[in-house]
C-alpha cells in the first residue's frame, strides 16, 4: 500500500480525532491545527504534533488556509486531510495546497467547483444519464422565467440557491401567490451565506426518502460504489439519524442507484471518496446533489462493509489503485449512527454551551462505537459546531442495532450541557422508526412525541434523596429559627432518630426519618445508601441499585438503570429573579454574532417582534420583544460578538396593560 508518512488535519473535534485514529493504525505521524479555544483539545493530544493557527472564531483559524498550508510546510507534513465542513469543499484552499506541493485528501479543485454549485451539477447530471427532480435552472433564467418554470410543474416547489448547503438557502412554495417572496429569500440567503444569489426552482417531493450512496474513486479511472446510507430522518434539512443500508430497499434499487452514482462521480473526473445524494419517491430516485469530502455518516458504512474509509482516501490520494472490484464489495449486518448535540430540544433546539462537568459514553465494543473529541472537562463553545459525540451501533439485523442503540443511549452520561439524548431515545422507540418506514418530513411531522420527557422512575428521586442525606445534609446550615430544635443541627439527627428530614427538592415534596439504619420516607419506602465518590449504592424496598451521581448548579443529576433523573434543589437563598429586569433589557440566551438588527431606538413594537438576530453555532435566534413596548437603547451592531447574558437592549415594557402591570409589580 502506498501511504504518506505524516499528514495535517486541518479540522478540528470527533473528525480530527477520528482521522489521526486511522493514520496512528497506519504508522503514519500526523501533525492537528488548534484555535485557541482548542489548545487543550482531544485532538491537539493525540496527535504527534500541534500547530497554533489563531484564535478562536474560525474565520481566524480553521477557515485561515495560508496558515494552515504555512503548518504543513513547517512540519514537513505530505498531505492534508480536510476533514468535513471548514475547508473540505473549498477550491482555493485545493488549488493552494497543489501548488504548496501538498496533497489535498480530496477531490481536484475542477471536481469540487462543479459539484458545488447545485444548478451546473444538475446539468452534468442530465448529461450523464443520472436522474434529477423535474425542475429549471441556469444563470440565463430570471425570476420571471423560474415564476413560468414553477407554474407549469405544479405547486408545491422548491426554491435552492445553487451555492446553497446545509439546509441554508432553501424556500418552499405552496402556492403561486408566495413565490415572489420565497424567491427573495433564497436570493437574499445564497447571497448572503455564500456569495451567490442564483436561485433555481424544483418540484418539491411530499414525503420523499434520503437516501445516499458512498462512491470511491482512483486516479487511474475505477470506480465503485459502497452502497447506501438513508439519512431521511432531519430536522430544518440537517440529518439526526443515519442508516445503512437502507430500510425496504430491493437489490435491484441499490445497483440502480449505485451505478447511477458512479456515473455521476465520473462524469467530473472524481478521485477520492464523495457522497451522491439522492431523494427517493417510491422506486423513482432523484438526484440531488455530490458531496466532494468524508461525510460526518461515513462510519455506518464502515460498519457494514468493515473498511476504513479515512485509510483508503489516504492510500488512493497516495497513488494507490482501489483495493477491489464492484463484485468484491459485499456488506453485512445493519448499522445505526445518532448525532448527539449539545441543545435544548424543548426551546427549539437551541445550541448549548457550557463546560462538561461529566461526560460518559457507551462502552466500545464491536457492537459500538462512539466518535468523539471530548472528554470530561472540555467545553461545548459557541465558536463551532454543537456536536458531542456520534453513537453508532452495529448488528446482524437492524434490529438488534436498534436495541444496542437503546442501550448506548441509555449508558450516555452528560452533565453541563443540555442534549438531544432523550430526543434520540424517543426516535429509536418510535414504531414507524422502528419499522423503518422513515421519510424527510418524519422528525417534523411527529415532533411532539419525540419531545416527549423521560419517564421519571421513583426510585431516581429515592437514590438523589438517600445521596443528599448522606452527604448534603451534613452540610446544611444551623436553622436560623430554632437553634435548639432536635434536628436544626442535621448532623446529630441519626441520634435524635425519630425527627423527620424534609429533603428540600423543588417539585418532589419528599421527607425521611432515619429508622435503625434505614430512613422510612413519607410515602413508605424503606430505604439505605452508601455514596462512594460521585456512587449511590443503595438498598429500597429490599431491591438493590447503584447510580451515578453528579452535582450542578442545584440539582442533582441521576443516572441509574432507571435512566436519567434531574432533581432540582430548592436554591439556599430563595431571591428569585426580579422579572422587572427580566423585562427592563433582553439580554442574549447563548454567545454569538449579531447578524441583524430590526429594532430601532424609540421604536414601539408588539410583543413578539422581531428585534434582533444573534447567529451562534450556524443557527440563527430572534430576540424577540418579550412584550409590547418600546425600544430604548441599542447596545450593539451587526457583526459584534457578544457573551452569553451580554444585555443586547434597553426596552420598556407598555405598562398600562395589566397583565404586564401586576407582573412588573411582583
Ligand atoms: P443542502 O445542500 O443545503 O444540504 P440539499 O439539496 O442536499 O441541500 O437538500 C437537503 C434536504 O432538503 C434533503 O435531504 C431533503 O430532505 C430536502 N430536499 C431537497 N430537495 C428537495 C425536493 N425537491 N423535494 C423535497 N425535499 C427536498
């Protein structure tokens, strides 16, 4: 096998750590990149070495490829491998590596240009033979052309700025009348968002399927396809749950669709590994678009068929002829992979930042396997992506990946950050999932089920109590009321023995008397505990169990073969917040950039307003007028960073309302 002897990542997280894995398999030393933000990173340790590129925004490190280039010269470094997202698509950072004398683990820059821009791609493909959605495109067509175009494929339509991804850009059109504002949308997002307003019109599928296919291609012109990935279970376009191969897919659709995916590979001369992306209507399958990188899903595939595919784009970028033939290539078993993020589903899937106090995944074995490029310690930043870990599952049947899954879930433990975990449980219970009956519109349309809280087991909130007996109790203050009262002083209450201990968690009325060397709660259960460290190992009601532990901001997180439990304690000074200045500034929820200001100073607005856009972690948030009233003061414009609490403006609320009034007063 030919094969570099060092190699730069020039990306960051689970991707980095995930490529530097192969390249330690292979003896080959790798060289990772950090912002800032990054110096104590997973992946600046386990490379052989780490180059500072800048400070934390990445437009001031990942996305600074003369830096990065200037790295891999510095270390001697053969190749770069992109990795996805940051510069994995991007041409100039190709073309520069090329004329550093720097293999770009990828596709050539010719390659990367016309599969990047969704209106030439589709044209190539009506050349090649490759199915696409009935639709029209071109630089040529105007907005009245695209109006004429949409009118004769029949409503509903899609509206794609052609430089678009990533969900970004993309408008629906149900019906005539809103097409000139869809249009001004996608226009205004893909110029916006990629520099380039160019818009093209397709008919828009109701419940289509996605499913994908891996291709890999040599310098010498083979050529095959690694069968496919469903990826139809997304969220505002940005897939959650991916699969391979796919559910109630016929023999004959995979060779279809994979031959079809070679051929659109190589109607661009493409070297390396890609992704063709296509939506399937029934049998019909359409395509989509090519993406010219690793995909973050990769991993199923890898399962199936057992290959590395970070080895096998280093050993192709290296000059090596493809391994196998079509023929030669067989899959087995069924793999699931879920993307953990770190986010509020209840409030609309905001990112979540924060330090993880605790952090652990599923054990690995050859059933699981987690992707990763944190631990325990590390910080969940604005600056990048939201993604914790990906969880991926293998087994001989897609169900029992689906039951392996249950339980990798079920064994994720993440304090400090709020997280999709219970978001994704829901997913892998859910019958039309589990029947694989799976299409785009799934997550949406039965969103409420998926939001769905856990169930809260009783002997959660008995294993928190006994934890907070044996140890928080102790550390009670002396009652300010009764000094003298038998149990003001909790540590001498096991003498007193007969005082009952109320346990002060805020929705779970909860009091215990010790009895022997038991505590008798209110509601009858009997039970004793011993905590080791951050360990409950507890006896109730003559059944045993042993949970973990973990102490944040007031609360007390479960976890436990009953699953996860959050018990809040009643805070020690009971001040709450004043709503009054809740209600007297708007301050941001999470860090980020200020996209868009709509407020104007003075301006009397409804509540609900819009009045300014903060974008963090690629997903943008209104703030919103939290009630009628008016705008005082702007404290910062487009293109600012703020903090997370940073006050973004002054307003008053209207306060001759009364349901305002009397909360201002309280
Ligand atoms: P991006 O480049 O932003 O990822 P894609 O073109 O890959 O955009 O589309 C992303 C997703 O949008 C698809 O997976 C699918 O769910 C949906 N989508 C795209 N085109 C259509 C269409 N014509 N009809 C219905 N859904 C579509």
């Amino acid at each position: 096998m030919k094969m570099f002897n060092k190699v730069l990542i020039a990306n960051r997280g689970e991707i980095a750590c995930r490529v530097i894995r192969s390249c330690q398999n292979l003896g080959v030393k790798t060289v990772a990149v950090f912002s800032d933000a990054d110096e104590h990173a997973l992946h600046t340790l386990m490379a052989d070495e780490a180059v500072r590129i800048g400070a934390s925004p990445s437009a001031e490190s990942y996305l600074k490829y003369e830096t990065i280039i200037e790295a891999a010269k510095q270390t001697s470094a053969e190749a770069i491998h992109p990795g996805y997202g940051f510069l994995s698509e991007n041409t100039a950072f190709a073309e520069a590596c090329a004329e550093a004398g720097i293999v770009f683990i990828g596709p050539s820059a010719e390659a990367i240009n016309l599969m990047g821009d969704k209106a030439k791609a589709k044209a190539l493909m009506d050349e090649a033979s490759v199915p696409t959605v009935p639709g029209a495109y071109g630089s040529d067509l105007s907005e009245k052309d695209l109006k004429k175009a949409a009118d004769k494929i029949g409503y509903p339509v899609l509206l794609k700025a052609v430089a678009g991804g990533g969900g970004k850009g993309m408008r629906v059109v149900e019906k005539a009348t809103e097409f000139a504002d869809a249009y001004a949308a996608a226009q205004r997002e893909g110029e916006s968002s990629f520099g380039n307003g160019e818009v093209m019109v397709e008919k828009y599928l109701g419940t289509p399927r996605h499913v994908e296919i891996q291709i890999f291609a040599d310098s010498e012109g083979n050529c095959v396809y690694l069968f496919e990935r469903d990826c139809s279970l997304q969220r505002r376009h940005q897939k959650v749950v991916e699969e391979a191969p796919a559910p109630h897919f016929s023999e004959d659709l995979r060779a279809q669709m994979g031959e079809a995916a070679v051929r659109a590979a190589q109607a661009v001369g493409y070297v390396g590994a890609g992704t063709v992306e296509f939506l399937l209507d029934g049998e019909n399958f359409y395509f989509m678009e090519m993406n010219t990188r690793l995909q973050v899903e990769h991993p199923v595939t890898e399962a199936i068929t057992g290959l590395d595919l970070v080895e096998l784009q280093l050993s192709v970028a290296a000059g090596d002829t493809l391994p196998f033939t079509q023929e030669e290539l067989t899959f087995e078993g069924h793999a699931l992979e879920v993307r953990l993020y770190a986010e509020v589903p209840h409030e609309n899937f905001m990112p979540s930042t924060g330090t993880l106090l605790h952090c652990k995944f599923p054990e690995e074995n050859q059933y699981v396997r987690v992707d990763t490029g944190v631990v325990a310690g590390d910080t969940i930043s604005h600056h990048y992506d939201p993604m914790i870990a990906k969880i991926i599952t293998w087994g001989p049947t897609r169900n029992a990946a689906l039951q392996y899954m249950q339980k990798a879930l079920h064994d994720t433990q993440i304090v400090g950050v709020d997280t999709n975990a219970a978001y994704l449980a829901n997913i892998m219970k859910y019958k039309d999932f589990a029947e694989g009956n799976v299409h785009t519109k799934l997550l949406e349309r039965d969103q409420t089920a998926f939001l769905m809280p856990e169930i809260q087991h009783v002997d959660n909130q008995k294993l928190a109590a006994l934890y907070w007996l044996e140890t928080l109790a102790e550390h009670q203050p002396l009652s300010d009321d009764d000094p003298h009262s038998p149990w003001a002083d909790m540590r001498g209450w096991r003498l007193g023995g007969s005082a009952s201990i109320r346990i002060p968690f805020v929705d779970d009325e909860l009091s215990a008397k010790a009895k022997g060397d038991n505590w008798a709660f209110d509601d009858g259960t009997v039970a004793h505990g011993t905590v080791y460290g951050e360990m409950v190992e507890a006896v109730i009601d003559g059944h045993k169990s042993v949970a973990t532990i973990i102490e944040d901001e007031g609360a007390l997180h479960v976890f436990s073969t009953f699953g996860h439990s959050i018990l809040t304690l009643e805070p020690e000074n009971e001040l709450e917040a004043d709503d009054t200045a809740v209600l007297g500034k708007l301050s941001a929820p999470l860090p980020g950039k200020v996209v868009k200001v709509t407020a104007k100073a003075g301006a009397k607005v409804e509540k609900g307003t819009s009045l300014m856009i903060l974008e963090a972690m690629k997903t943008e948030h209104h703030i919103t007028a939290p009630a009628d009233g008016t705008v005082d003061e702007l404290f910062f414009k487009v293109g600012e960073t703020v903090d997370k609490d940073a006050v973004l403006l002054g307003f008053t609320p209207a306060a001759e309302k009364p349901e305002m009034a009397e909360k201002v007063a309280k």
